[in-house]
C-alpha cells in the first residue's frame, strides 16, 4: 500500500502529520469502542444473537443505523420499515464520498469497493482533516482512520458488549457522549482554514440545526451539508485565496506556491468569484 | 443461535453501500467543472459542523420529538473546538471537553 499523487511531501513531514493523525484516531478510537459496547448491549437485549450483532457491525458498519435498528425490531417494526429508515439515515455518506472522490481518483477501482465500505462520519472527519494537512491524498493515512479508529474498535467492542452485557456501565456517565460531536466540530474547525469553509461550515451549522429541530436531525444534517457550501461558495474571498485554495490545486493535491503563482498567473483570469486584489488570505 | 437477522444486516448494507460507493466510483470525477470541485471541498467542514451542532442542540423527548436543548455538553464541545483551534490537537480538546462534562455531571450540575 503507498501513497498516491503528485509530489509527495517531505517524509518528515508525512511522518508528523500522520502521528498527528494517530493521536485524533485514538480519541475517537476510545469514543467509537464505548459505543460499541453500548450496541453489543442494545444488540442483546433486543434479542440479537451474538452473530446478528455481529453481522451488523461488520455488514452495515452504520452506528446510528445499527441503534435505530436494534430499538425498532425490539419494538416489533417491519423489516421493510426498518430498510428505509436506514436509507435515510445513511444517506449523508454520499456527500462523504463525493467530496473525497477527486483525491482518490488514482486509487485502483477494486481498492476504492474496500475502501466505500468502512467510509463513515468519522473516518471521513480524520481523513478529511489528515489530507487537507498533507495537501494531498495518502491511502495508508486513510485505513489508519477508517480502519484502526473505527472498524476495529466498533467491532471488537461490540463483542465484547453483546457478551458481556449488563456489566457495562453507561457512558454518558464519563462524559463519552459527547466525544462525537467534539470531534466533529475539532475536525471541522481543521478544515476550515479559509473565510469561505468558515461561512460553509457556520451556514451548515445553523441549517442542520434548524432544520433538525423541525423535521429530524437525519435530514436536518444532511440539508445542512448541502446547502452549506453554497454560503460559503457566494462568499467574496481575497484573489490570493481564491487562488492558494482553488480545486484545481487542491484537489490535485499540489502545494501552492503563492508568490510563484502570483507571478506567473498575474494576468490570467484565475479566479473563482475573485474579490478585491490583494491582502492577506483570511485565515481562521 | 438465531442467525436471521443477518439477512436484515444484508439487507441494510443493500441501502446504505451505494450511498458511500457511487461517487467514489463514478468514473469522471475528476473531469467535474471547478466550481462543482469547489461545492464538493466545502461539504467537508459544512457537514462536521451540521453534525456537531444537530448533535449538541437537538434533544429528544421519550416520544421522539426534536428540541433545542442547550446544556454542559454545548459546553464541553465549545471547549473541544476552542482548544483545537488554539493547539491544534484533538485528542487534548477532546479531554478537556470530556473531562468538563465528567466533571459536571459528577459534581451534580448537569
């Protein structure tokens, strides 16, 4: 397995920034692994053998599916109701996919059906902020996140939940209930690095949020998603910014060298809804 | 031992595979216009922050309505993100922001 894409950084720095990468996966490693014991648990108590519970963190590797699934069969749902649910609920991984897919676009086609599998909210969270680091896509960074900091955990400790059942002690009682959603916005704010991830992630905000409070936060989140980036889109950025952030260079994964850019491209039309000339990128 | 509900696990991989596969295997990704590679760059930190917020803010009653809810964990989670801004360092954000709602919920405060 190596890294794919267009000038590969100083090792140094890869090494740097994928201990960097270590150390959030395993706070969220710890976070992910108390939940999954909670769901071998819920997983038992709704009648769930231990290969059912099983099968449900390997095959559909979905927490929040995988939770609603339990307390709905115990309640008695139908299947069919219980499937489309589950479509709903997991219907956001497809903007995951999509903001990731020009980075892996050098990934071998058999590779990327492996890798489809274990993409969930937080190994997109770790891999998104690790490449957006590194400037570039790094394929052995991604199974670390996907891989280590979730399947693992998930599976191994909904095991050990489903079999060791009532000793478990909740934990919310730690505090562990919010490790998500801090990680969420931790990650968040590491890929805001600009005014307008700054204005997709503030719009997101405020959208999921609204939107969770009138519908439900399954598609409060996702409208969230969507409609974010166009805020963030119609906002005015510096041309240098405009320039240093274009998808162009960013999804290549080429580092931006911004005097040499300025220089070469002064009198090009580069921009992508160019503001004002000059001054400094604004940086959060 | 029961195994029946594995074809339901199947079943729900069935719907919830091709929402994280299509657009990682499209082909033609990379031939999308720039302004559409812009939008898709975005959905990253606009998603995190719809997650974390709908989260944080949006409890549930026991019948599964949805409402705003503002407590310790708003804090804790406030508390993670400053300190990841600050020291750019997760795991130590998340300890903090655990350990304050730990702390509150012991001393009886939330």
């Amino acid at each position: 397995m190596s890294a794919i894409a267009s000038p590969a950084p100083a090792a140094p720095d890869l090494r740097v920034a994928r201990r960097r990468l270590l150390l959030d996966t395993l706070g969220i490693g710890v976070s992910v692994a108390a939940f999954g014991l909670v769901f071998g648990l819920a997983a038992r108590n709704a009648g769930f053998s231990p290969i059912e519970a099983v099968a449900f963190s390997v095959v559909v590797f979905a927490g929040a599916s995988q939770f609603a699934a339990a307390g709905y069969i115990a309640a008695g749902l139908p299947w069919l109701g219980i499937v489309v649910l589950t479509f709903f609920l997991n219907a956001r991984h497809m903007l995951y996919s999509a903001s990731l897919a020009p980075r892996f676009r050098e990934v071998p086609f058999a590779q990327r059906v492996v890798m489809s599998h274990v993409l969930t909210d937080e190994a997109f969270a770790l891999s998104a902020a690790h490449f957006h680091r590194i400037g570039r896509l790094d394929i052995p960074g991604y199974w670390i996140a996907a891989v280590l900091g979730v399947f693992i955990p998930w599976n191994v400790a909904t095991i050990v939940g489903v079999l060791l059942g009532g000793a478990i002690p909740d934990p919310s009682k730690f505090g562990l209930d919010i490790v998500f959603p801090a990680a969420m916005g931790g990650l968040a704010v590491g890929l805001a690095t600009g005014r307008r991830e700054v204005v997709a992630a503030g719009a997101g905000a405020i959208i999921g949020t609204g939107l969770a409070l009138l519908v439900g936060p399954g598609l409060g989140i996702i409208v969230g998603g969507l409609l974010g980036p166009i805020f963030g889109m119609a906002t005015p950025v510096p041309a240098d910014a405009a320039r240093a952030h274009s998808p162009e260079s960013e999804m290549a994964g080429t580092p931006v060298d911004l005097e040499a850019a300025e220089l070469e491209t002064r009198n090009e039309d580069f921009s992508i809804d160019a503001g004002p000339v000059a001054g400094p990128e604004d940086e959060t | 031992m029961s195994t029946q509900l594995v074809l339901l696990a199947v079943l729900m991989f069935g719907v919830t595979y091709p929402a994280r596969a299509l657009p990682l295997l499209a082909p033609g990704i990379e031939r999308l216009p720039p302004r559409a590679l812009l939008y898709l760059r975005l959905v990253g930190p606009a998603v995190l922050a719809s997650l974390a917020a709908a989260n944080t803010l949006v409890g549930k009653t026991p019948d599964g309505t949805p409402y705003f809810h503002v407590g310790v964990e708003l804090v804790g989670v406030i508390a993670c993100v400053a300190v990841v801004a600050w020291r750019r360092n997760l795991l130590l954000g998340l300890v903090v922001g655990v350990g304050l709602v730990a702390a509150a919920r012991f001393a009886g405060l939330a």
